[in-house]
C-alpha cells in the first residue's frame, strides 16, 4: 500500500521499505529499499528494463498497484523526457496546468524568470526549441514548489549543447531551493557530475550505492571524475557513459 506522508518519522522525504511491482506475475520491482534525505540530490542507473522509470511512478503516487511500504513527500512534481505541452496554450498557461483554484500568470513568470525562459512567457509551445520545452516542464513542476522534484530521463532528446545546460539549470536550481531531487538516468557522466549519490539499480533492487559528496561544480576533465565513474560496477555500462541496454 503507498502512504502519502509530508516527511517520514526519520526525517526522509522518501522512505521505501519491501517495495515489490509485479507485471503479469514478473517482479520488476523486488523488494526494494531506498532513503532519500531532505535536499539530496540522488541519480538512478540502470539497465533498459531494470525498473527505475516504475520506481519514479510509484514514488510519483501514479502507480499504486504495489507490496511494502512507500512513504513520499505530499510536496512533489514530476518532469520527464517526454514533455507533453498543450499546443493551444501559450507557455505561461501550460506552467500553471493542473494547478487548484485559479493561478496567477505571475507566479508562472516567477518560475520562468528562474529557469530562464522568462521572455518566453506568451509564446505558443509550437514556437519553442526542445531546450526550451524541457525547461518549460521545469518550470511546470517547479510551480508546485515541491519538496521532492522526480526527474525521469529529462534531458534524453535534447542535443548535446542543450543537455550540458539543462544540466546546470537543474545543479542550480536543486541547490537553489533546497529540495530533494531523484533523477532516472542512463547517463553515467550525468549521474557522477550531479549527483550527491549514485544507486545503481538491478534484478529490481539497489545493487551498487556510490556517495559522491558535497563538492561542485564538477568537471568530467577532473581527474577525480575517471576515479568516481571507475567505482561504479563493472558492465554495468559501456563506452564510458552510457548503460547497457537489456
């Protein structure tokens, strides 16, 4: 059963215990443990297929299909590769989408203004570059102010250009406010630059946790980059970077 909980009796914005999804009587999630503190940025590894993009689900609320213990954050938003804008809204509109009550646009301009794409603001979504359409989903979740912002695979169709500086709009905004941010990668350089922990996520469980640390910004040309990236599990990538697809 999944409980919504504003912080866990230890202080955690996510606290799984046992947590197991099965699909047609397969587990792809088994009995998974997982702790996320109060502003931690964690990056989750994995094989195509491993589970990962299922986890962020559950811990989303949008799949309740499930056995163990789940205790999330009421205070958490979602933003994901593929970015669904309404074509008939302009961006200001699409920010506040979903929202209660009745928004105003400034407090869409505000979360606009912070990922850069305040200008933008009475564009249509059809006007927008893919950069700029990942940031408009941000924004989105941002609005929200949430204490937990879900990340899935965010940055995957963007070109390498725009990747590096989606990259360091979420570092800075992530240390900016303050919140926890759980990213689903398959990007091991994205993971290492980023993220305060690494987990890698196998046979439906954690199977490797490498911390990181405090220290930023990072630099994939640091020495100390090779050194964290060579911690990580032996095949559980390939050419440097990117994860094995199942």
């Amino acid at each position: 059963m999944a409980t919504d909980v504003h912080q866990t009796a230890t202080g955690s914005v996510v606290r799984v215990e046992g947590l197991t999804r099965s699909f047609d009587g397969r587990a792809v999630i088994d009995g998974l443990r997982l702790d996320i503190a109060p502003g931690e940025f964690v990056a989750l590894l994995g094989r195509g297929g491993c589970g990962k993009s299922t986890l962020l689900r559950v811990l989303a609320g949008l799949d309740r299909e499930i056995e163990g213990t789940v205790l999330v954050t009421r205070r958490r938003a979602v933003a994901c590769q593929a970015a669904r804008l309404t074509p008939w809204k302009k961006v200001w509109r699409n920010v506040l989408a979903g929202l209660p009550g009745r928004p105003e646009r400034a407090g869409a301009q505000r979360v606009l203004d912070e990922v850069g794409l305040g200008h933008r603001a009475g564009a249509w979504p059809k006007a927008l570059s893919a950069g700029e359409v990942q940031r408009v989903c941000l924004a989105r979740a941002l609005v929200r102010e949430p204490d937990l912002l879900l990340l899935d695979e965010p940055f995957g169709a963007l070109d390498a250009v725009a990747r590096r500086e989606a990259r360091r709009l979420v570092e800075e905004v992530g240390r900016r406010r303050g919140c926890a941010v759980l990213l689903v990668t398959d990007d091991v350089e994205e993971a290492v630059l980023l993220a305060d922990r690494v987990l890698v996520m196998d046979g439906g469980r954690i199977a490797h946790e490498q911390h990181i640390g405090p220290d930023r910004p990072r630099e994939s040309t640091d020495p100390r980059f090779a050194a964290l990236r060579a911690r990580l599990p032996a095949g559980s990538f390939r050419r440097g970077s990117l994860l094995e697809e199942a």
